[in-house]
C-alpha cells in the first residue's frame, strides 16, 4: 500500500485509489472541484516522485517538469512525497555582490547564494529585507557554479521594498531568498518551434533568461524580442540585444516605443500590438509575456486569438502590490 | 452495445480539439465576449472542457446548483435567452468546422438545451 506523505504528515493509499480520495478520506483540507481531471483545482506536486501520464493531461510543459499532477487522476504505486503549491517554503540566505543602474529606474542587483538552489532562468523568486518585507522578482540568469542570482529592480513611487533595495543596500549585505517558483521558463524539447517573447520594462529579467536559456539549450527556431517602453529610459540592454541579433541568425529584437518620441531603429508603438501586428498568425507558437498585468492580459488574449494554444502561453505579469500603487 | 455519443465524438481528444476552438469562436463573438472580459483564461478553459464534455454526453460531475450557482454573477449582468442561444450556436459552428456530421450536432444540442433554465437561474 502506498504511503503518502503532505506536511510532514503520512497517509496510506488504497491500491486503485486516486491520491485526492485517500486525503479526503483522511480530513485533509485540499481543495479539489470535478474530481475528472477537467478543473484543476486539485494540482499538487510532488518533489521525489514523476507523476503518471495520466495526472499531468492537459497541464503546461513547465507545470509537467516540476512534477505537478491532479492529484484526483493520480493512482500511485509506490511511496510520494506531496508539496502543496504555493507552500511557504524555508528561506536561504545571499551576499549582495553588484548593484548597477540598468536604466535612470532600474538596478541590476546580484547576489551569491549559499547551499543549494535549483532553477530555471524566469521563475521568480521571494526577497526578504531584514523586517520580513516580501517582494518577488524575476530571475534574468542561468544557473552556474558561481551560484549567483540576478534581477531587475524598477524603483517604484513609495515602493518600500524596491526604495530599500535603491537607496540602503550595498554590496556585502545580506537578502534572503525562497524557492523559485513559477511556470513561465524554457523546456528543451521543441527546438524548431519560433517563439514570441513580450515585455514591459523589467519584464526583460525573466525574457533575457528565458533567450538565453532557449540560445544555450541549442534552440534552432526563430525567437522573436519585442521590448516596450514609454520612453527610451525605461528600457535598457537595446545595444547589448542589437549586438546578440546580428551575432544569432534565428533570434530578432525590436526595442517599442509608445510615447511620442521614437528615436530610428525603434518601433512606435505598444509592444504586445507591435508584435501581433507583426506577426499576426501564431499557430504553433510558444508565447512568453512578462511585465505590466493589463499588457500581460491583453496580449494573452490576442496571441491566443492568432492562433496560439492556451497551453503554449506563459505568462508572468508584476503585479504591484496596492500599498505600493 | 452500442456507442455513446461521446465516443462517437471521439473522446477525451476531440473535446480537447473542440474546446480550443469554440473558446476562440467565443471569444471574438461580440455579444457575448463581454461576459469573458475578466476572466483567467486558463480556469476558463479547464471550465469549457467540463462543459464540453457534459455537451458530448461524457463522464461529468455537472449538477443544476452548480450551474445555477456559477453563473448567477452573470444573470446579474443581463446573461439572458439570446446569450445561450449564441454559445450553443458557437458550439455547433465548432464541431460543424471539426466536421461532426449534423445529426450528431443536434444531439449535443439537445444535451445541452436542458440547462438552460439552471444556466439563466430561470
């Protein structure tokens, strides 16, 4: 019989019982809806087992690889480890190793944690400040033996957390850091199929390292960038993308515009129209959006609309925390 | 014995088929794409395949309450008669456009005509 554990809590399993049943039959609060595989609400994951076929129908490819399942389509048979998602996981802690202007708004800030980490560039990840003030940011790199982290920190009117990070820390303090968490990241599996990134201002952190994970995993279809900002100042990278476009035959750049002034070699515009107006036919496309929530949402609706599977969008939108609007 | 309707369909794959393209159809149909405006799109999807598959007359845990009850907020708005009949009419260009032979269309619409009194909380 196979024994499942949740919460440090064990529970054994009924053989052909599906692992939603044996929780609720144990008065396990776990949400849960049409008990067929159809909702979802029962998703669940599990760090030391992968999931049967079955109890990952109808899930994203990012989902899929961090071992999510429906927990009401899983009939194990051997022992699992369950993690609710979303769990408050433990923290760690990082060494502040640069902080640098990226544009008159936003920091680049690195740090170097300790212990062990794992995960994909684009997942975001909790900061803490000493107080316990929470904020999460996307994560711009790839994973090395430097074990270092970087983001991209907008300053925010009022924004405590990023004000902290601007204007009081310096290389050598301490951050601590939670588990990355988050669907919107690159899967190898797929080199041929073109992919759509959009973003809004730091919306680059988890693109860049979306790009150059797709890049240094050997991704052969085109990649479409389009970055968008009201102004010039409010982006930042176009050189370093420019210079990466003419080196990468399959990957383009186009830097967006959508106040009045539009300088050459930048397009007018909103990035999300921009790129649909460009490319109007996304049928068999991965699309990744990161950034402002309205564009994010916008752009989800239009690139599905062109023809783009719902499986195959990935979305990560910033949303501001109201205290900080 | 013979074949439901939901085999007859095609199964758990064509609902997965006719899902993406009646949410599109669904979506770009003026009157009533405002009901969808503030939606998560990915619930609304695991929620039309739950729909689709109660359409085609496959396995469902679809009860009146909860159709009633899921979508009150919308009869609230105005979700009237003209609006189901638009979304059964999205449905049939769907599976017309999957070519689902019309005999076959009228039985998914027959499924689905009984909830509509749940639907409009008539």
């Amino acid at each position: 019989m196979p024994k499942l554990t949740l919460n440090n809590k064990s529970y054994h399993c009924e053989s052909d019982e599906t692992v939603l049943d044996a929780l609720l039959a144990n008065n396990v609060d776990i949400a849960y809806g049409c008990k067929q595989g159809g909702c979802q609400s029962c998703l669940i994951r599990s760090p030391n087992q992968t999931p049967p076929d079955e109890a990952q129908n109808g899930l994203k490819q990012t989902q899929k690889a961090q071992n999510y399942f429906l927990a009401c389509m899983c009939k194990p048979v051997e022992d699992m480890a369950l993690e609710e998602i979303g769990a408050e996981g433990s923290f760690i802690d990082s060494t502040v190793v640069s902080l640098k202007a990226l544009n008159p708004d936003t920091l680049e800030l690195i740090v170097e944690y300790k212990g062990e980490l794992t995960f994909r560039p684009g997942q975001f990840i909790n900061l803490k400040r000493e107080d316990g003030l929470l904020r999460s940011y996307s994560i711009a790199n790839l994973p090395s033996t430097e074990k270092r982290l970087e983001f991209h920190i907008r300053k925010l009117p009022n924004g405590g957390f990023s004000e902290w990070v601007h204007d009081h820390l310096s290389i050598g303090d301490t951050v601590s850091l939670q588990e990355p968490t988050g669907n919107c990241f690159y899967i190898s599996g797929e080199p041929e199929q073109p992919l759509l990134l959009i973003g809004t201002g730091t919306g680059l952190a988890p693109l860049a390292g979306i790009l150059h994970d797709a890049l240094e995993q050997g991704h052969t279809g085109p990649i479409h960038l389009f970055h968008g900002s009201r102004n010039n100042e409010g982006l930042y990278w176009v050189d370093e993308m420019e210079a990466l476009a003419g080196k990468k035959e399959n990957f383009n750049y186009s830097p967006c515009l959508s106040g009045p002034d539009v300088p050459q070699g930048y397009t007018a515009g909103r990035a999300h129209l921009e790129a649909l107006k460009a490319l109007p036919k996304l049928n068999g496309w991965r699309v990744f959006l990161c950034g402002h929530p309205e564009m994010v949402k916008d752009a989800q609706k239009k690139a599905y609309l062109a023809g783009a599977s719902l499986k195959d969008i990935y979305t990560d939108a910033f949303t501001v925390s109201t205290a900080e609007s | 014995m013979s074949e439901t309707l939901y085999e007859k369909l095609g199964g758990e794959a064509a609902v997965d088929a006719a899902v993406d393209i009646f949410y599109r159809k669904v979506l770009a149909d003026d009157r009533i794409n405002k009901f969808f405006d503030d939606v998560d799109m990915e619930k609304q999807a695991a929620k039309q395949k739950a729909f689709m598959t109660m359409a085609f007359g496959g396995p469902n845990n679809y009860t009146g309450t909860d159709m009633r009850e899921g979508h009150a907020h919308l009869v609230k708005r105005g979700l009237n008669d003209s609006h189901f009949d638009a979304v059964v009419e999205n449905l049939g260009a769907t599976l017309t456009e999957l070519g689902v032979s019309d005999e076959l269309i009228a039985e998914v619409v027959a499924v689905c005509e009984p909830t509509r009194n749940d639907v409009l909380g008539k």
